[in-house]
C-alpha cells in the first residue's frame, strides 16, 4: 500500500508543476465602437453651435448613424477669430484624420464679422470673402469636402417687415462659392423668407427663453453673440439671434432639407 502512495504522488508532481507554469488564457478582447463610414463637422459661430444655434439638433436628428457628425462651432466667433485662436487649426486635425470614406465640413461665419465688435469684426470688401476661400482650400487640402452656409437670419422687425442685415454677408458667400465652385447651403435666403412668412410673434418662439412683457433698455432683443468661453454653462435669455428647441429643431430640418439638393452626395445620409 506504501509502495502504492508513493508511486501515484510521483506521477501527479509532474502534472502540478506543469500545471502551475502553463500561462494563463489571455482575456478576451474588449469590445470597441466600429467607426463610422462618414463625417460631418460643422463649423462656425454661436447660431451653429450645439447650445444655442441648429448644430445641435441637426447631429442628432438629421444624420443617419452611418454619419458621425462633430459641431466645432463656438459662440462669438468669426471667421477671422476663429481662425486667429487656433480653433480652425484644431479642428483640421480631426478633419484630416482617416478612417472615414468621405468627410464634409460645413462653414458658416457673417454675425460676428459684422463692424462693431472688436477683435472679431472683418472688412466685408476683402477679409471676409479671403477667410472663406481660405477655409475652402484648407478643407479641400486636408483631403475633405468643404460646404459654404450663408449665415442664419435674425428675427428683428420693423414695421412688419425683416430686417435681414446679415445679406450683405451671404451675398459674400454666395460669391466666394461660386469662385471656388463650391456647395452653398443659402440659409440666409430661406430663413429670411421663412421668418418673414410667419411674422415677428411666431418667429419669437425661436428663442431660447420667453418674451418678456418689458425688455430691459441695456439689452436689446435683437442682440448678438457674447464670446463663448470653453466649458462655461451658456446663459439664455430672449434675443433674436439665438436659438432655444424650437428653432434649433425647425432650422435644422431646413438645412437637412436644404443639403439634399446643395450637395447630392450627402442625400442618403440625411433625415429629413
């Protein structure tokens, strides 16, 4: 019996020993998000941006998933600031990033490049217009496609008429997409007619904040963009520049709705 105990634990040490130096089987791999076949970037100034213009609601509700869509735009921007604080140059890294079969990058600047904001403000003649031929090559460069937007309307009246101040500015864009034979999304146009067709009191819904019954003399309804910083909560308030849901929500159906026929290419991605 002796001889037998022995002779069976001899035959196990080896199997331990083999046991405890055969390494362990690796884990399995983690899961990690495919990326996505396309890409859409937008770019420009507060009434693009995700809090207070129609970026927002155009990423989430108009872009098949197919799309990975990425709103750059910052709140107080021009196309010369923007540009000047190394946001462009930002953005361009991820623009040129590959993975993706096709990138789009849609730039909209006007309401800060308008006189009377310093460091911002851009001569309309011959800044204005070379900053956005600038975007278009840098865009086209980087291996992309670039997408001219005229600037969104603001809903100031004046006797029941608009007063569409900004077409100076998109008659620019138009011109510089038409030198550069690039897509133009005319937002301006059709934001301008559409708010113009249903009146000041409907148009005032679009805020991002109700009426009030007496607005305070220092702040005008029809006042433009506070620079945005990084990270700060935005403040809402009423203005007729900016947009709360509902007018992020109609807005960004327009330029869905509008890009089907501006840039053909997009169609099967967009949800209208």
């Amino acid at each position: 019996m002796t001889r037998t105990l022995i002779l069976c634990a001899s035959l196990l040490l080896p199997l331990a020993a083999a046991a405890q130096t055969t390494s362990p089987a690796p884990p399995p791999p983690a899961a990690t998000e495919a990326p996505r076949a396309y890409r859409v970037f937008l770019i420009g100034d507060s009434t693009v941006a995700r809090s207070s213009g129609w970026g927002g609601s155009f990423c989430a509700r108009h872009l098949k998933p197919a799309a990975a869509c990425v709103n750059l735009a910052r709140g107080g921007r021009s196309s010369g600031s923007f540009r000047a604080e190394g946001l462009w140059d930002a953005a361009l890294e991820q623009v040129r990033a590959p993975g993706a079969k096709r990138t789009w990058v849609l730039i909209q600047f006007g309401h800060n490049d308008q006189p009377g904001k310093p460091g911002r403000s851009t001569d309309l003649a011959t800044e204005f217009p070379a900053n956005l031929a600038r975007y278009v090559d840098d865009v086209r460069a980087a291996g992309a496609i670039p997408v001219l937007v005229t600037p969104l309307t603001r809903r100031s009246f004046k006797d029941g008429q608009l007063q569409n101040d900004l077409n100076p500015w998109a008659e620019a864009t138009r011109r510089v997409a038409a030198q550069k034979k690039v897509a133009l999304v005319d937002l301006n146009a059709r934001s301008a007619a559409a708010v113009q067709a249903m009146g000041e009191d409907a148009a005032d819904r679009f805020a991002q904040a109700p009426k009030p019954a007496t607005p305070a003399p220092s702040q005008p309804l029809a006042a433009t963009e506070v620079v945005e910083k990084a990270g700060a909560r935005p403040k809402l308030s009423f203005d007729r520049t900016h947009l709360g849901r509902e007018g992020a929500d109609y807005f960004a159906k327009m330029m869905a709705d509008t890009l089907v026929k501006a840039v053909p290419d997009m169609r099967p991605l967009l949800l209208r």
